[in-house]
C-alpha cells in the first residue's frame, strides 16, 4: 500500500460505477494499493449490469469532467473487447476507464486462494488453476464457504435454499469477502472479523452517493 508523502500530494478525484457491493469494495482496494492517492466521490450502480450499460455513454460524457471508473462482469460475452463495443457507441474518452472482470469479480477473489482459504480455515484443497475460466465463480465461492470448519463464517457468508438446494448468500454481504486476499491482510482472527461485520451491518444507512471534489453535473 501507498505510503508517505506520495499519498499526501492530491489526491486524483474520481467517480465509480459499479455492479454491487462486492465490485465495489474490490474498486477501492485496487485504488488503494496504487502510489497515487484517490478521492472517491460519487458511486453509481449497486442494480447489476443492466444499469451500468444503459448508462454508460452518461459515464464516457462525465469523464470529460472528472476520471471515471466503471468496473463490470464479462458475464455472457466472449471477451472485454466484445462488451466495451457493444456498451459504447461512442469513442471512450481517455478518462473514462471501463474494465472487464473475467469471468467475474468473485474470479479475482479465487484467485487468491492461498489467502481465502486461509481464512475460511480449509486445508488440503487443490488450488483453482484458471478461476476465470468458471462457468459460475460466485457458486463455487459460496461452496468454499460451506466448508469452513467455523459455524460462524458459514453462517455468515452462506445458506442453502431447503426448497431448491441453492446455495445463498448469508448475512454478512459478498463485499467483505473483498478483505481476505493477501494484500489486505488479516489484523485479527476470522471469528473477531464477523463480529465487527455484523457490527458493521447494524451501522449501516444505505447506499452511498457522496461527490467529493468532482464535478457530477454531466452524468445523466
């Protein structure tokens, strides 16, 4: 992580788009590990793709005013290229920065699997050799979950449907699975860490849209 002065100097001003909590989380820990130091104002989206699409030609014509970051899922297209050409029917402005997660961004998460698994306490499992070439990353996350030996992170993270068998997410949001790759690091025990969750969850007031230092006048 950025440290020192470098961080202190201004901090580059930037809006975020993103498809969920989890997206998001992820965004700002990218930021976060940079030399550069950001400030995150308005964040958009938490409604899945649909909305990011519909409103990123808004997102391309705002970069004109201030950096934007616009994280998504490749989902049902054959590569980043195809989704950038079918979301923008316009050139991307140099400040508009749209990126792919492949296949998803509970992909990336896998593919720190020494870090997640350490800290769903699983040993002894085969490491995931190309977590972005999954059918359904989010699935097979939420099946790791199902095997902590702790009762309180499973519960926690995952439930299954009695009715259709699925596996659900739990209580404590995908967001905060975003803390358990290496580069974050753990500061305190798993059991500790869901209990500042919940804590977390009883604080929290909603979504956010707070802009801070940008000017968000031109996104539709």
């Amino acid at each position: 992580r950025a440290t020192g002065f470098i961080r202190m100097m201004h901090p580059i001003p930037i809006h975020l788009a993103v498809e969920d909590e989890l997206s998001e989380a992820v965004v700002r820990r990218v930021l976060d590990e940079r030399r550069a130091a950001y400030a995150i104002g308005a964040v958009f989206g938490r409604g899945g793709s649909g909305y990011l699409k519909r409103q990123t030609p808004a997102f391309n014509n705002a970069a004109k005013a201030c950096p934007f970051l616009l994280l998504t899922d490749l989902d049902r297209f054959a590569c980043p290229p195809a989704l950038m050409t079918d979301w923008l029917d316009r050139p991307k402005h140099p400040r508009f920065l749209l990126r792919v997660a492949v296949r998803e961004v509970e992909s990336w998460l896998l593919g720190d699997f020494t870090g997640l698994t350490a800290f769903l306490g699983i040993k002894r499992r085969p490491a995931i050799r190309a977590p972005e070439a999954l059918a359904d990353p989010k699935r097979e996350l939420l099946t790791l979950a199902t095997r902590a030996p702790s009762r309180e992170i499973r519960e926690a993270l995952v439930w299954r449907d009695k009715k259709s068998g699925r596996l659900c997410q739990g209580p404590i949001t995908m967001e905060n699975l975003a803390g358990l790759s290496r580069p974050i690091g753990m500061s305190r025990s798993p059991a500790r860490t869901v209990t500042a969750w919940n804590g977390r969850l009883r604080r929290y007031s909603g979504w956010r849209r707070i802009s801070k230092g940008c000017d968000d006048r031109m996104i539709a």
